[in-house]
C-alpha cells in the first residue's frame, strides 16, 4: 500500500508518544506488546498490527491517517489552513 513507509510511521509514532511524555514501557503495555517490538517499530524494523495502531489512535487522539501517512495528512491540512484564510479575508 502506497504511503506506508515504516520508518516514517515509526518516527510519527516516536514523536506523538514523546509528546504525550509517555515511556515505550508504558506505551508497550498499553498495546500488550513487549518494549522491544514497540522499540523496533519506532525504529522501522517492524510493523505494528492495525489492531495497535488503533490502539495508538485512541491513546494519541488522533486519526489513522496522521499515523501511517503523515506527509500526505500535514499537505491536506495546509490546503484546507489556506482554503480558510482566503474565504475569511473576503
């Protein structure tokens, strides 16, 4: 699938758990995964199963899309940013 670049999706995951102060230990047990396995995929060794990323979802409050594919979901946001400043300076 197009997009699903695992270093990427592991970098996103990396900062959003960061951000949130979480520790890979506690993020691995909220998964029910082990710290080594959440630890290879923030370093894009593996892929996590969708059922964690759904998990990770709800955890980080976020969609899927800006999980597994960062890039395009930041591109589509500045488009609808911009969309918004040209319609309120009319």
């Amino acid at each position: 699938m197009e997009g699903m670049d695992p270093l990427r999706i592991g970098e996103t995951i990396k900062i959003k758990r960061i951000q949130k102060r979480i520790t890979q230990t506690n993020l691995a047990k909220k998964l029910k995964i082990s710290q080594t396995h959440l630890s290879n995929a923030e370093n894009g060794r593996v892929m996590l199963s969708l059922k964690a990323l759904l998990k990770l979802r709800d955890i980080f409050e976020c969609t899927l899309d800006e999980l597994v594919d960062s890039d395009r979901f930041e591109k589509k946001k500045e488009r609808v940013k911009r969309y918004k400043l040209v319609r309120c300076s009319e």
